[in-house]
C-alpha cells in the first residue's frame, strides 16, 4: 500500500540543482524531493507521498495522523524492511485455517473429478470450429 504520510523536515539541501530534505516520518527517516512544496522550511512538516512533499501540513494534524497510522501498524507497512516482512511466517487465524484446509480438498476433489472430461456443450462447440 502507498500511503501519503505526514513527515518533519530535518534539514533541507540542494543536490544536482533539486532541492531535497531529510524528513522524519514517526522515527523513520528518508530523504524527500521538495520540488513541488518548494518554501517547505525545516522544522515544518509535509504531507509526502512516493518520496515527493506534496503540501504543507500543521504540526497537530501531523502528530495525530502518525499516531493513528502508528496504532494501524501502516508505518511499518509502509516503512518496514521488506525482507523482514517476507521472513515473517503468515499470521493464521483460526477460522481461516479450517476453511482453507475445507477448501483446498474440496477444490482438489473437484479438479480430480473432472480431469479429462469436458462438459458435451465445449466438445460440440470445438468440434463444430473445427470442422468450419
């Protein structure tokens, strides 16, 4: 998921003629391009989304959006070491796993039965394609 969270700018430089920022998002720092928000000042925060600051945004709006992500868990979604994620074994839930057992035998069986045999609507249908 892509979100646009709100980040402080911790410090703002020009690299290769664009103006970028360190920004920290709840504890997660990342560099951000300031193009778009270009009189963004450090100290500030922004709204950033795909590593770009969107627009201007109050410190108490801020604040309590990343507290509410941060409650969701969609900072660690968003920031987290993707690696870390992939390592992380599934999280089951009980009712999942008996339906998912139910419904993998009963697609299983449904496949084994049907294997080879066409419903006599297709066959005719092929054959009549073939035939033109």
């Amino acid at each position: 998921m892509c979100l646009a969270v709100p980040g402080k700018v911790l410090d703002i430089e020009e690299r290769d003629g664009t103006r970028m920022a360190t920004v920290d998002f709840g504890g997660v720092v990342k560099e951000v391009c300031l193009e778009y928000v270009p009189d963004l000042q450090v100290g500030e925060y922004a709204i950033v989304h795909v590593g770009f600051a969107l627009q201007r945004l109050d410190e108490e709006s801020a604040r309590k959006t990343l507290a509410l992500f941060e409650e969701l868990g969609l900072l660690q979604e968003e920031f987290g070491d993707p690696w870390e994620a992939a390592a992380a074994p599934p999280e089951w839930d009980e009712a999942d796993t008996g339906s998912a057992t139910g419904s993998a035998t009963g697609a299983g069986a449904g496949l084994g039965a049907g294997v080879g045999a066409a419903p006599a609507a297709a066959v005719g249908d092929g054959a009549q394609e073939a035939g033109r």
